[in-house]
C-alpha cells in the first residue's frame, strides 16, 4: 500500500504531464520504497517510534527520480 502512495506522490511532485500508466506509477512507488527504506536504515534514520518523516523524504525523492526516467526513457521512443 504505501508503493503506491509513494509512487502518486512522486508523480505529483514532478511538475508537468508525464504520459506513464498508473501500473508504471505504483511498480516505481513499490520500487522506491524498498529502495528508500534500505537507505534509511543505512543512514540510522529508519528507527523511530513515530513516523519516519526523513524515510519518506528519500522515498519519495526516489519516486521521483525513476517516474522521470521513464518518462524520459518514453519520450525517446
């Protein structure tokens, strides 16, 4: 569940129209939030009792990253 959060908010922080499919969007949030998680713990920043603002940061900082590189890897087709 948090994928795709994490994907629709990386797709919502990239300004502009990106022409991938939601199927896309969710596998890059899923994809990010593991990615993002094993950073996290690697930082030490991935052990709170609350909320791990920093995590979801990087995992949405991730999100953003690969919607934009296949959006751009699609625009070259």
């Amino acid at each position: 569940m948090i994928g795709i959060i994490i994907g629709v908010l990386g797709r919502l922080v990239l300004p502009g129209r990106q022409h991938i499919g939601i199927l896309r969007t969710i596998l890059v949030g899923i994809a990010a939030a593991f990615l993002g998680t094993a950073i996290a713990a690697g930082l030490g920043v991935a052990d709170s009792k609350a909320i791990d603002w920093i995590e979801r940061l990087i995992q949405i900082g991730l999100a953003v990253v690969g919607v934009a590189a296949l959006e751009r890897a699609k625009s070259r087709r």
